[in-house]
C-alpha cells in the first residue's frame, strides 16, 4: 500500500465543540492563524476521523484542518431518536462547524462515503459557506436517488442497506459479534497495513460500544434514499435546485463497489465546476488505501486550482 506509516495521533489536537446541543468530538490539526480557508472533512461510515489524519498528515501545516466525529460516532453524542439523524440536522452540524472553526463563515469542505453525500448537500443549500468543495468516493444525494430508480447496478450495490436498516444485521452482530463484516473490515486493514496499532485502538474504542452501530445506521434509517420508489422521482429530488457552484475535485478509486462508474457519471451535471481525479486499482477508500495520492490531489487542487481529467 501507498503512504502506510502511522501518524502520531497524540500530535493532534482534540477536544469538544457544542453543535446543536451535542458534544461533538473534533480534531484539529494545522495552524489556527492561517489566512487560508479552513478544512472541513467529514468521515463516512464506518469510519472515525482518523481517516481523514492519514491524509492531512501529507498536507501542508499552513492551513486549519477541522476533523469531527459526526453524531453518533466515537465520542461524540449519539442521540435516541432516528429523526435526529435527518439530513436537514446534519445539515445543521455542519453549518455549526463551519460557524465554529471559520472567522470567514466559509470552509473548504472535503468528505468521504457519507460524509461526501451529505457535504454536497450543504453545498447546495449553503453554497455562501463552501469555497471549494472535495468528495473522494461519494456521490451527489440527487444524482443517487436518480441512479436507484434507474439503474440496477446502482440498486444491487446499494441492495445492502434494506438489510442494514431494518435491525437484523445489528441484532446478529449482537449475537455473533465476529459475523458483523466492518469489524472484519477492520481487523484485514490491520492485517495488509493500512491501519496501525494506534488507529486500531481508536476503532477499538469507537466501535466497543453496540449502541454506536446503531446510532451511525440511524444516517440510513433516517435518509430519503430509496430503492423501491419509481418510476417517477421523489419530490425531495424534483423540487430542490441541486447545482453545485463552488469548484469540486472528485477523487475517485476504480474499482469502487458501493457507487457504480455510472452514477459517479451521472452527476457531472449537477455541478459547474467538477474535476475528477482517478485512482486506478484503488477501492472505494482512497483516504486509507492511497493517502499519500489523496493528499497530493487535494493540495493541487486547492493551490493551483489544476483540472484533472
């Protein structure tokens, strides 16, 4: 693998910030009195914010990075009710964050997996906080919802969240805790060293806790995406304005099996300025396999503004 070497996880700086109402856990690293625009990056499922430190790691030290455990992750506050999942509430964490660690009320926003779902999201509903935009291996939520009504590929890939959503799954990894894939997940990036003893700690503590896994699938249980809706697309879809105007990089490893090559395809029309960056033998967490190539993407993008084809 490329870039493996741990990072020092004690040299970051973690803390709480008060989002909401949750204590969220947020981890900073960079300088605080950079005059350039903070970063924002956002983890997906199911992984921790550590994710993000094998990255900025590779950045330079110039500039603020901002790395939460979104709720209901690791340490952070992991509300009882599903609806405190919605989008419009995640929404919200993300407009607190922003407010929270920008003077300039404008982040530079990076996310993974979900954690790039929802950040496109925000870019479309407050584009006035979002300079740039980053999404490595995530998908604009429209241009999902489109592909799950009109592509089968996209629903056999995306067939697992049914099962993920309706409690068996969680209540067989309660029974059997070795059945649950993730922790399996997790226990082959340590075998092949894309995650360190230090790391696999920190997953160790994230996750040691059943109600975390139930928490982080309430981001499922309580989204719109649907695979059984069609033909015609829901009013969430029809009735918003989804452009996307800030500058976007994607990056995008190949041989990704969540998101299929054609939804990624599909939603070049939602933005006005998307450039992707492809990684060739890489899976759908560049973040882990590649992070070194992740790190340099980002920070031509950012620096140079460079168009990737």
């Amino acid at each position: 693998m490329v870039g493996t070497q741990e990072p020092d996880w004690a040299s970051f700086d973690a803390g709480f910030q008060t989002i909401q109402g949750l204590k969220l856990h947020v981890v900073r690293a960079g300088s605080s009195l950079s005059d350039k625009t903070p970063m924002l990056c956002l983890h997906g499922f199911p992984d921790i914010w550590s994710v993000w430190g094998r990255v900025i790691t590779h950045l330079p030290t110039d500039r603020l990075y901002v790395m939460p455990n979104q709720r209901g992750y690791h340490l952070s506050n992991k509300p009882q009710r599903v609806e405190d999942y919605a989008p419009a509430i995640l929404l919200e964490d993300i407009r607190q964050l922003v407010l929270a660690n920008s003077p300039s009320g404008k982040v530079v926003l990076a996310g993974h997996d979900w954690g790039g779902v929802i950040a496109t999201w925000f870019a479309a509903i407050y584009p006035e906080h979002v300079a740039q935009l980053v999404l490595i291996n995530a998908v604009h939520p429209a241009a999902l919802q489109r592909a799950l009504v009109t592509d089968p590929d996209q629903r056999t890939a995306s067939a697992y969240m049914p099962s993920l959503t309706s409690g068996a799954l969680e209540a067989a990894w309660l029974k059997e805790p070795n059945s649950n894939p993730f922790k399996n997940w997790f226990q082959q990036a340590q075998t092949d060293g894309r995650m360190g003893p230090g790391e696999a700690a920190l997953y160790q503590a994230a996750w040691s806790d059943p109600d975390r896994w139930r928490a982080a699938i309430d981001w499922y249980r309580a989204s719109p995406f649907d695979l059984a809706i069609g033909p015609e697309l829901p009013a969430w879809v029809q009735d918003g304005d989804w452009t996307i105007e800030a500058p976007t990089l994607l990056i995008w490893g190949e041989t990704d099996t969540v998101f299929t090559t054609k939804t990624r395809d599909s939603m070049a029309t939602y933005f006005t300025q998307l450039t992707v960056m492809r990684l060739p033998g890489i899976g759908h967490n560049p973040l882990r396999d590649d992070p070194v190539s992740v790190a340099e993407a980002i920070h031509t993008f950012l620096e140079q503004g460079k168009q990737y084809v």
